[in-house]
C-alpha cells in the first residue's frame, strides 16, 4: 500500500489534491496506519486513474463523483474512452504527417507535388472554409479580426496554464475566467447565436485543427458547465441540478449534433411543418426532459432561468429564432 506522498509522487498530482479527494468523498483511502497516515491499494490507484482520466476528458469533480457510480463510469469504459480520443489524435497526426512527408519528399528532389497532394494537406489546414461562406467569413471576427484572434490565442494559453495548475473547474478563479472566456467567444462569433453553433460544430470534429487542444476545450467545457449550474441553482432544487449533470456527463455531447441539425432543417422547412422538423422537435424533448425532468415546477424553472439570465445563453449556439421554430413544429 502507498502512502499518500507516495501516491501523489507517483501520480504527478500534490498531496493537498489528494487531501481534497479525500475530503469531498471523491477517493478515500482503503486504510490507515497506526499512526494515521492515509494508506492507497491498488483499486484506489484505480480509482484515482478513473478520476484523472474524466478530468483529462474536462469533467468537473461534483460530475465525476456521479459518473463514477454509473456504468459508463467502470474503469473498462473510462479506458476505452481513453483509448478512442487517443486513437482519433493519432490517425489525425499520423495522416497530416504523412501528407507533409510526402510534400517534402517531393519538394527536396526538386519535383512539384501533384495538385490531389497540395489539396488533402490544404483541406487539412482549412477549417472554416467547411463550415462559411466567404461572406460569412468577413464577418466573423475569429476568422479576419487580427486582436481577436490574438486575444483568444491568449486565453487558451491562459486555460492550460489553469489546467497546469490543477486549478479546479467549479472553483472561483475557473468559473471567473469562464465568464471572460464566453465574453471573448461572443465576440469572436459577433454575437451570433448561428455561428457560435457552427464553431462549436467545428471544434467538436476538427479538434486537432481547431487551435484549441482537446484537453483544453473539455477543460473549458467543465468550467462553463460550472459557472452555469451555479446559476441555475438559483432556479432549480438541488434534485434538479444533479440530474443535470448526470445528463452532461453522459449526454451532452448529444446537443452540438442536435443543434446543427435542426439549424439545417430550418432553413429547408422554415415554417417547420415536415414530419421531419416534427421529429427533430420530439428528439429535442426528449433530450430536454432528460435533463431537466417532466416536473412543471422544474421546467418552468429552467425556463425562468432561460429568459432572465443572460449568461445561460452565451456560448450555447442556441437562437431565439431555432427556439420558436422548434416551438412552432411541436405545436403543428
């Protein structure tokens, strides 16, 4: 068994990360000496890599205490999902280099690469060209707005100092730079509810192009779920509140996806009456209620929230014109 300097010298971590494990119930030693020092076996190591692992992955502590008891939570899927981001990095990496290699092979014999080779490292370069159109483009300022770009650039570097840091998702210093970080998006997007959905259509699938690391953006992710639960409180029982994070622990990538469909079918079906639009209407009731809960009291709650906290709609991708157009197909 280790000693908990033992544990934290071999885990990379401090022994106050550890004491504070310990003291929110997140990882509790199996033992202790007789003269009181907390003793770790191997499934607390186990346990801990699980820990580790989902705040690689930018889930808060109070989310990973409920992830672990669930079994999505089981160390086998913990390092499956390890394994399947990792393995996504490395096939992205492994493409892109071959693709310069060859660029280089062909540039050092003093041979000019053929278009298709020039075209696959130019797609893999180009991001939002997929997802804008040039016109869009002049007007989104992550793209053409040299002091925004620099100062985004500025608060990622700033997020993996955090992330270094250790410094938790749900404490004050996080969540206050959550807020500067949704400020900075919104105006990046220039307050654009479509394109902030499209960007995060875009960092979800490009994450390796995105300019923001994977960690960095789940990192990202957990504080801003934070900061907004803390609002909700304000509107919604504790009851409530957990669920919500169980939702966002297992489900929530589910919204970017949603989002993007029904911000597609919009503009094929403006006046949502295609049982399509009607069934994009029940697949996004189904994921609200699965978050929220079918309680009156807890829906009209949120939906209070919703309407007078500003800071809830921010970085979402959600418009109000999506939200009258689902509105209007659920009533048709």
């Amino acid at each position: 068994m280790l000693k908990v300097g033992e544990l934290a010298a071999a885990a990379g971590l401090t022994v106050r990360t550890l004491h504070h494990y310990d003291g929110i119930g997140l990882l509790r030693p199996s033992a202790r000496s007789d003269a009181g020092y907390r003793l770790y076996d191997r499934d607390d190591v186990a346990r801990l890599h699980r820990i580790q692992a989902l705040r690689a992955f930018g889930m808060g502590l109070a989310d990973i205490g409920l992830y672990l008891d669930s079994p999505a939570g089981a160390p086998l899927a913990v390092v499956e999902r390890q394994l399947a981001a990792l393995d996504r990095q490395i096939a992205e990496a492994q493409h892109m280099r071959k693709q310069l290699l060859r660029l280089r092979s062909d540039l050092a014999a003093g041979a000019q690469p053929d278009l298709s080779t020039w075209l696959d490292a130019l797609e893999r370069m180009s991001m939002y060209e997929k997802y804008f159109t040039q016109e869009e483009l002049a007007r989104l300022p992550l793209y053409h707005d040299e002091a925004v770009k620099a100062q985004w650039q500025g608060l990622v570097e700033e997020a993996s100092r955090l992330i270094g840091a250790q410094v938790a998702p749900d404490s004050d210093e996080a969540k206050a730079f959550g807020q500067r970080w949704l400020e900075a998006f919104g105006r990046g997007t220039g307050g654009d509810a479509d394109f902030a959905a499209r960007i995060n259509l875009m960092a979800a699938r490009e994450q390796e192009k995105a300019g923001v690391a994977p960690e960095v953006m789940r990192y990202m992710m957990a504080v801003i779920g934070e900061l907004k639960y803390a609002i909700w409180s304000r509107y919604l029982d504790p009851e409530v509140i957990a669920r919500m994070r169980r939702h966002y622990a297992a489900r929530g990538h589910e919204w970017t996806a949603l989002i993007e469909r029904v911000r597609a079918q919009m503009r094929l079906d403006p006046d949502a009456v295609q049982s399509a639009s009607r069934a994009l209407g029940q697949q996004w009731m189904d994921l609200f209620h699965d978050m929220v809960g079918t309680d009156p009291q807890a829906v009209a709650g949120f939906r209070r929230a919703i309407a007078e906290e500003p800071m809830l709609r921010k970085g979402s991708g959600i418009s109000d014109e999506a939200v009258a157009w689902l509105r209007k197909g659920m009533q048709a």
